[in-house]
C-alpha cells in the first residue's frame, strides 16, 4: 500500500490563519483611522442629501 500523506487539513489551517491576520490588520487600521473614516462617511451622506 502506498502511504499517500493528507494535506487538505493543512491548507485549511493555513487559509485560516491568512483570514486572521488579514482580519487583525483591518481592526487595527479601522481603530487608527477610524475617526477619519467616520468623517469621510459623514461628508459623503451630507453632499448626497443636498
């Protein structure tokens, strides 16, 4: 019998541990920037309403 080693198991794992630091790095940028997004939103729905 040939032993065929199974790496699907380890793909996932990896993928996952990507989405989490991908994650991870959006938290951290909306935390920095977030008052200045939230002013850009701010602008963007008051020039929409005029």
């Amino acid at each position: 019998m040939l032993y065929l080693p199974r790496e699907e198991g380890q793909g996932l794992v990896e993928y996952a541990l990507i989405l989490v630091l991908v994650a991870i790095v959006v938290i951290v940028i909306l935390t920095v920037l977030g008052g200045q997004v939230s002013n850009v939103f701010s602008r963007i729905t008051s020039a929409m309403s005029r």
